[in-house]
C-alpha cells in the first residue's frame, strides 16, 4: 500500500522518476488516462473508496480531488477516450461482492461518476482499455478467473456486450493497453 506515484519517458530508457502522491496510501484501484489527465478510481485506503482523483500529466505534482464514485469498492477495471472516464466492475464486500456495475465521469469537469450500465456478468481484477470509440474489459476474478471481454461503446450508455474471450481464464490485476493514444485515433 503506497501513495507514490512514479513516471518514466517512454522516448528514453531509464529508472522511473517520483511525480507526485496520491491524497492516501492506496492499494487495489482502478487508473485511466486521456491525452491530458490521469485518474486514480476507489481503491482500498485501507477501507474500500469511493475517491476518484485526478493529476495533469504535463505537470508533476500530486492527486487532486475529482469526485466521488456511486459506492465504495476495490480492484475495478479503468478506461478512458478524450472526454469520458470509466470505471468496470470492483468488489466491495458483502452484500455485492462483484460488481457488474459501469460507471462514468466526464474528464474536462470536476464531479461524481453516474451509472452507464452493467457487464455482462459480476467481476473484479479485470483489465480495461480503450480507443476514441470503446471500451473493453477483460477477465477478472467471479468466484473464479474469468476469459470474458466486454465491450461498450463510450459516447452511449448502456450495458456491455460480449465482445468474446481471452485464451486463458485471468484474474489477479490483469493490465490493459490499446493503441489509441487518449482517444485520438
């Protein structure tokens, strides 16, 4: 559990660098980024979070607050194009346990996450990632590792659609990338 944050260029081989903190010791949270900012979503601090917070990459300094999410919970998924964040899943303990929940929150202004919809099926520790047009989530832990991607596209709302299947079942904070570059295409 820490609240550093670190960076390293991607043009230049090299040690990553300290940027800045996060608001507090943090394990088990969600991240996006868009071209300009990058976003830390619940966690646990060591409570499960509803913090969302965020940093201007071109600056370093440390996490600001953002927002809040619906509710509090760990381990979700993260994704991001130029205008929206989004938050996939998480675990929060019982009564819920795995959430199915999609949550989003608008980049360029300071507030709360509102619902977007709901995976195909309850799950934490996925990976997510995303272009300018969708999002995707993969595996993730249900009671076991899952091989299930969704996807939903991120200027609706709505719930997520199979998308298909990774070749192994995954689980324990699986990662994601894309090769869209904060929603530029």
């Amino acid at each position: 559990v820490t609240d550093t944050m670190e960076y390293v260029h991607f043009k230049n081989q090299g040690n990553f660098s300290d940027f800045g903190n996060l608001s507090a010791s943090t394990s088990f949270c969600g991240a996006s980024s868009n071209q300009t900012r990058g976003f830390r979503q619940g966690g646990a601090t060591p409570s499960y979070s509803n913090i969302i917070e965020f940093v201007e990459m071109a600056t370093l300094g440390n996490m600001t607050d953002f927002g809040d999410l619906t509710q509090s919970l760990q381990e979700p998924g993260g994704a991001a194009n130029s205008t929206r964040g989004l938050t996939f899943g998480g675990y929060n303990g019982a009564p819920s346990y795995w959430l199915n929940r999609i949550e989003f929150f608008e980049i360029s202004s300071s507030g709360g996450s509102t619902d977007f919809g709901d995976l195909t099926s309850g799950r934490y520790d996925g990976a997510g990632c995303g272009n300018s047009t969708r999002a995707i989530y993969a595996g993730g832990w249900t009671g076991s590792a899952s091989n299930i991607i969704d996807f939903i596209t991120i200027a609706s709302t709505g719930n997520a659609t199979d998308f298909g299947d990774t070749l192994n079942a995954n689980k324990y904070q699986c990662g994601g990338t894309s090769n869209g570059h904060g929603g530029l295409s």
